[in-house]
C-alpha cells in the first residue's frame, strides 16, 4: 500500500506561482511512478505530469513550459512546480501513483494506470 497526501493549494492571481507537494508513505516510493492530475467541476480528471521511477518526466501539452515535476526520493515527496498560472488552471490537483517501467510508462497520462491516490487540494487561480 501507498499512502499520498498532497498540500500547498490555495487562491492566487493570475501570473503567479506555487508549489504542490505530494508526500508517499508505505511501500518504496522510489520504485513507483507518480503523477499530477487535476478535476474541475462537471469535467472529466484530466493529467498534468508525471515522474518516473528514474526521473523521466511527461507533460500535457497545457501546461508544459509552465510546470515543472520533480521528486525527492530520500524525503519521499514528489513536487508540481506551478508558474504562470492561468485561470483555467483552476481545479482539484491529485497525485497518483503506480509501477510504470519500461512500456508501461507509455501509460502515465492515463487516469486508470494509476493504483494509489491522495485526496487532493484546490487550486483556485483568480483573473
């Protein structure tokens, strides 16, 4: 089992910038792939980032160039660095995790690859 609890969600203006964190508990973080989705209301959960377990990193076309994954192995905590954000970033973020080698990291933007999931937080980017 893996426990993930993520934080740093909030209300700020349009251009600004924070940083999510998503901290793993349980089984040997390093090994497993996570990765960054969001949820607004009444739309469908829809992937951010993702980090391999050897810091391969993939991104939705959306929000590449902008956010920027990366992950602690020792503090077991993988991070979604947000600048510029945009309104329409607005959403519910949830970090999920699974063991994605090799082919199977072809699979990272996808909701259902994914065996563990944390709760979430909300980030609310005003214009």
């Amino acid at each position: 089992q893996v426990q993930l609890i993520e934080s740093g969600g909030g209300l700020v203006q349009a251009g600004d910038s924070l940083r999510l964190s998503c901290a793993a508990s349980g089984r040997t973080f390093s090994s497993f792939a996570v990765g960054w989705f969001r949820q607004a209301p009444g739309k469908e959960r829809e992937f951010v980032a993702a980090s391999s377990w050897n810091r391969q990193t993939f991104y939705a076309d959306s929000v590449k160039d902008r956010f920027t994954i990366s992950r602690d192995n020792a503090e077991n905590t993988v991070y979604l660095q947000m600048n510029s954000l945009k309104p329409e970033d607005t959403a519910g973020y949830y970090c999920a995790a699974a063991l994605l080698a090799g082919v199977e990291w072809g699979k990272a933007p996808e909701v259902r690859a994914y065996d563990y999931w944390g709760q979430g937080t909300q980030v609310t980017v005003s214009s």
